[in-house]
C-alpha cells in the first residue's frame, strides 16, 4: 500500500470478511507492505477486502477471494490378501479419513514397485505387472474436494506362487505283468524366473516316471499315479 502524497505511516488500512465482518486494522511498513494476522476465519469461502484510508480522509480498496478449509485425517490403509502372489491382484482397502467441514472424503493412489513409480493411481494393483519377490506400497491421500490431507502407506511382498499341474495321463487304460506304464504330466507357473521340476509317486508307492507291472501286484487292482 503506498500514497505518493502520504508516508506509509500516516496511512490507515482496515481488513473486513464478507462472512466474519470486521476483521481489525494494521499499519503499513516502510517498505508498503502490510499484514493482518488472524487466528481464526469461519470455514467456507470469503471475500477479503482492503482498504486503505490517507490523513485527508481518502480511500481506495481492493480484494481477495478463497476458501478456508480443513484438510480430511489422516486414512487407515491395509492391503489385501495378505502374502500375495504373482495370481493376485492386490487391493488397497482404505478407510477412517473425516472432513470437520463435512466435506465428502474421496481417496487418491499411487503404487510404487520396488521403489519406482509404477503409473497406477487406481484401488487395485494388477497382478500380471508383478513377479516373485516385488516389494509394492500405496500411498493413499485423502481429498476433500478442496485439499489433500496427510497420505497414509502400506507395503506387501510379492511371494512365490505354487505350480499349477495343467493335466496328467497315464499311458495305459488297463495292463498286464510286464506292461510299462507311463505318467506324463504338464505343469506351469506364474514364476516364470522358477526352474520346474517334476516327481511322480505311483499309489502301491512306487516311484518315478514309470512302473512295470509285477506279478505280485493284486489282478483287478487300481493304480493310480
């Protein structure tokens, strides 16, 4: 505020609210600057106006518009399901943040893997983005349509998946003593950095890949594999 006529200090400036009403008056600094400390604004929007007054009683004013606001708490984060694999999407359950403005409290995601960002801002990580090992947290803001409030984190580790036997066969419907019967299997997994391996277990106990059929084993009997 300055008045090529008047030296700041022979200037008056009074501050009012178009929702609080008066708000006070303050002196203007020796370099036009001018300052109004107020501890508390009603919550919602206002028109601050300015105005400012010389020793021969002439004005002029000027005006600000905004919000007061008070940002939403603080959420509880939890991540599901717990020990996630590489067949598992993973969803941020996010809940408990309140607006004292009433306000309606919506919720804000970014997925960090391993320390990277990874460009997903929804509720659900996807579980085809993830391999064994992968070290993921969610950083969940709540917003209240005006303000961020202070974000809350949870983390998880991607574990191992177990291998998925796809289908099994037996090389022989019926045998006779003497016969070789193969098991043949095929198996996958979502781990594709994991070496398979694979081991057979015949139901009279045997093991490996294939078993001949012996005369001591039980005619009409079930082998399974």
């Amino acid at each position: 505020v300055s008045d090529v006529e008047t030296a700041p200090s022979n200037l008056s400036v009074s501050w009012s609210s178009n929702v609080d009403g008066p708000l006070g008056q303050s002196s203007v600094n020796t370099d036009s600057s001018v300052l109004l400390a107020i501890s508390q604004l009603s919550l919602g929007p206002h028109t601050i106006t300015l105005l400012a007054q010389d020793d021969a009683g002439a004005s002029c004013e000027d005006s600000i518009d905004f919000i007061v606001n008070t940002v939403p708490t603080t959420p509880t984060v939890s991540l599901s399901p717990n020990n996630p694999d590489t067949t598992m999407d993973i969803i941020a359950q996010s809940s408990g943040s309140t607006d004292a403005d009433g306000d309606t409290v919506s919720y804000l995601y970014d997925w960090e893997i391993n320390g990277r960002t990874a460009n997903v801002t929804t509720d659900t990580f996807p579980s085809n983005l993830t391999v064994k090992g992968d070290q993921l947290t969610v950083t969940v803001t709540p917003n209240d349509g005006i303000s961020n409030g202070i974000p809350s984190q949870s983390s998880t580790t991607i574990v191992n998946a177990p291998p998925v036997i796809q289908n099994h066969l037996l090389s022989h419907n019926t045998a006779v003593v003497g016969d070789t019967v193969t098991c043949s299997a095929n198996i996958s997994d979502s781990d594709t950095i994991d070496i398979l391996s694979t081991s057979y277990t015949w139901s009279n106990g045997a093991t490996g890949s294939t078993y001949t059929i012996q005369s001591s084993d039980t005619v009409n009997s079930t082998l399974s594999c």
